[in-house]
C-alpha cells in the first residue's frame, strides 16, 4: 500500500516538473541572451543558466505562466552586446523590457516574425545603442506600447500596426521623410507619438488620422520644414503640442481653438511663425501653457489673454508691441516671459524686469503710433475688442530691428540714445585733448 502511495506522488511529481519544464527552444533564447549580452557582468543575475528552467525556479526578470516564458524584464541590468537573433522563439512574451543598457547592433528581424504566434503587448528597448532601421516585422507586430527612444536608429518603416497606442522613437538620428505614417490604417488608434529630436524632413504627414491622437512631440526636428497645422483638423482629443524647432512657417491659426479644443500645452518656439497671434486665442479655457518665443509674431498681445486658466505663457523674443494687456496681472502664480519685444511703458508692477525688459530696442515711435489704437482698443465695447486688437496688431512697425542682446535690468534703448552716447564721448575725447 505505502509503495502504492509512494509511486503514484512519484508520478504526479514527475508530471508537474514536465509542465513546468519551457520548450527547449525558449530556454535556448534565454541562455544565449545571456551570453551574448556578457551575463556574468549582469547586475542581477539570479538563477540563470541554472539546470532547472524559469518555470521551475525563479530566474531574475523573467516570469512565466505554466511551461511558457511571458514576461522578459532585465531593465537597467548592465546587458552588453547585441540582441541574439533567437529571441525571436520567446512567442508567448507579452512583455519585453531590456531598457536602460548597453545593447548594440539591429533589432533582429526574428522578433517580428509573423509566421510565429505572438502575445506581445509592451517592447520597451529604450536608452540603448541600437542602431540601423526598426525593422518593418517589429512594427507589423500587434502590440500597444512600444518604446525605441534614446538609441541611434537612422529609419523608421513605412508603416505601423494600427493597434499601437504609444510610440516613441525620440532621440534618436532618424533621417528622411515620415510620410509614410500618414497611409491609412497606421496608428489610427495611437493616442501618443513621440518623434522629436531627430533629423525628419518633409513635414507631417498628409493623410494621417489624429482623431484619437493625446500627445504628439515632434519637437526639435530642424529640417522638417512644417508649413500648415492642416493636419491637426480633426485632433479634438489633443492635449499636448509641441512643434518646438520644427521649420514652422504658418502663420499662427485662428481656427486651433476649435479645432483641438482640448489643447492644454502648446510649444511651437524658436520657429518662423509671422503675423499675429489670433484674438481666439485668449478664449481658450482648457489652455495652461502656451510657449510662442523665438518667432517673428508682430503686432498686439490679444487684450484678454492672460487669464487665470494660464498658468505659463512665454511669447519672448519677437516684434509684439503696444501696452502689456492689463489681464496679465489677473494670476500673479503664473509664470510670464514676454521680455525682448516692442512693449511700451510703464511696465506693470507685476512684471519683473527679467521678465518683461526689452532688448536694446527704441520704443518710442512705437508707443506713439500705437497710442491712437490703444486709445481706440481700450474704448470699445468687450464684443469689439478682438477686432480692434486684430486691426491694430496689423499696422506697421516702421523702423526697428531687435537687438538681440539681453539685458536684466529695467529698459535699453537703440537709435537717437546710440547718436546721443556718441556726440557725448567725443565732446568728452576732444575736452580731455583740449585740457591736456
């Protein structure tokens, strides 16, 4: 009886160690990831290359559900070297996170076979040295998150699966066009991109689907040459836009209220947006941030903008004009950066000199043409104001070139001030050579 009991636990033991035991073939990705990504140098390397599988006992990182490897997670774990190819054979992985280490070399194409089941939901190859093109196989893949920033890719595909909801590839030295984001079906789902600070030419892309679209930065790309925000018609889920650096030539659209209503961060800095900013502008309510610096924008400030919903509002370094709009000091918590520009005095008592000095620029034909459309502007009824704003801010600003060096401390002048300190110092010169 009892060589009966023992048998049968015998048995029953045996048949548990074959379920837990992996397919050879996903012991045989783990084992050589860990060879060729230097393993004994790992910064936790419990329980790897052990006899017994992962699914057996615990190896650092790796989690299983019955004899299959799901879940991948070394991040951060000093990995060296390449991406062994067979990695690929990992095809019930959900989850795979080797970001933050040293690997090099492709993304092996393996990865993407679509010839294997895949589970795959998160890719997280962040913060490495990879390099060459994603691979197209890696963006046929049905996943949701997948994360390539921070390496040294050079192209992307001319496509991504439409089941991906957040990609970022920023940071990296993408060339080329992106036009290819634009055919239908690719990222009809994503709600954030992230492309900045890269080498993109060519614009947006012209028949993208941003309708589900929360974030996208495509900040820092100098040759991208933006010139419509066309492609941002349909973004009503938008909440954050930064454009910063980009080539942006269009001018500042009226309609962006309307069209993503939802906007509450907009940076479209150190860019060559002219003309004006729109009078629609200041009855954007859910906007919190508003960064418009280092542009060519002439004429008023909208009179109502400035409300307490602004949290931040940087408008330095272009050609505006006229009087600081009396709304600014509405939210004395937020922060204003509208130094370097054509304001005219007094500066409020709220506005610190860093914030709102000018930069060696004469004001004072500028203040004296704009008095009869300041008079005019501060008049009117409130149901007239945009418009009157909207006519002034178009009259001309003869004569004055920025003088693009800062100053901290109060107002500097340019022109008859430079002609005045010249006949002062060679009065003082030829007095000196008289006296002497």
């Amino acid at each position: 009886m009892i060589a009966s009991i023992s048998l049968l636990f015998a048995v029953s033991l045996a048949s548990l160690c074959v379920v837990a035991e992996i397919p050879s073939s996903e012991m045989s990705a783990l084992r050589n990831l860990y060879v060729s990504t230097n393993g004994d140098q790992w910064t936790n390397r419990a329980g790897w290359m052990s006899s017994s599988g992962p699914c057996t006992i615990s190896w650092y990182g790796v989690g299983c559900s019955g004899d299959r490897v799901t879940n991948l997670a070394l991040p951060n774990n000093n990995l060296n070297g390449p991406i062994n190819k067979d990695i690929g054979n990992l095809t019930a992985i959900v989850l795979l996170d080797l970001s933050r280490n040293g690997l090099t070399g492709n993304i092996p194409t393996s990865l993407g076979d679509y010839q294997l089941p895949r589970a795959l939901f998160t890719i997280n190859l962040s913060h490495n040295q990879l390099d060459g093109v994603i691979p197209l196989e890696l963006a046929y893949l049905p996943v949701n998150y997948l994360d390539l920033s921070h390496n040294a890719f050079v192209g992307i595909p001319s496509n991504f699966a439409d089941s991906l909801v957040e990609l970022y590839i920023s940071n990296n030295r993408i060339q080329g066009s992106i036009s290819g984001l634009g055919n239908v079906g690719s990222l009809s789902n994503a709600r954030i991109i992230d492309f900045s600070n890269n080498d993109i030419l060519g614009g947006l892309p012209a028949r993208a689907s941003w309708s589900n679209l929360r974030q996208l930065n495509a900040g820092n790309n100098p040759r991208m040459g933006i010139s419509t925000f066309t492609a941002f018609s349909s973004a009503s889920q938008l909440t954050s836009l930064d454009l910063h650096k980009t080539g942006l030539s269009a001018p500042f659209p009226a309609s962006l209220v309307t069209s993503c209503p939802n906007l509450q961060t907009l940076d479209v800095s150190q860019n060559r947006i002219s003309g004006t900013l729109p009078s629609t502008i200041a009855s954007y309510t859910s906007l919190r941030s508003l960064n418009v610096s280092s542009n060519l924008l002439t004429g008023l400030l909208p009179s109502q903008l400035g409300g307490p919903a602004l949290d931040s509002f940087d408008a330095s370094y272009n050609q505006l004009h006229g009087t600081i709009p009396a709304s600014f000091s509405a939210n004395t918590s937020s922060s204003y950066n509208i130094r370097c520009n054509y304001f005219c005095a007094p500066v409020p008592a709220w506005c610190a000199n860093a914030q709102c000095s000018l930069c060696g620029v004469d004001t004072q034909s500028i203040c004296q043409s704009s008095s009869v459309s300041l008079a005019s502007t501060s008049s009117t009824t409130s149901s007239s104001t945009s418009s009157a704003d909207q006519a002034a801010s178009t009259s001309s600003v003869p004569g004055f070139t920025p003088f693009r060096t800062t100053t901290t401390t109060g107002f500097s002048f340019k022109g008859s001030g430079n002609s005045l300190r010249l006949n002062v110092g060679l009065f003082i010169v030829v007095t000196v050579i008289l006296l002497a």
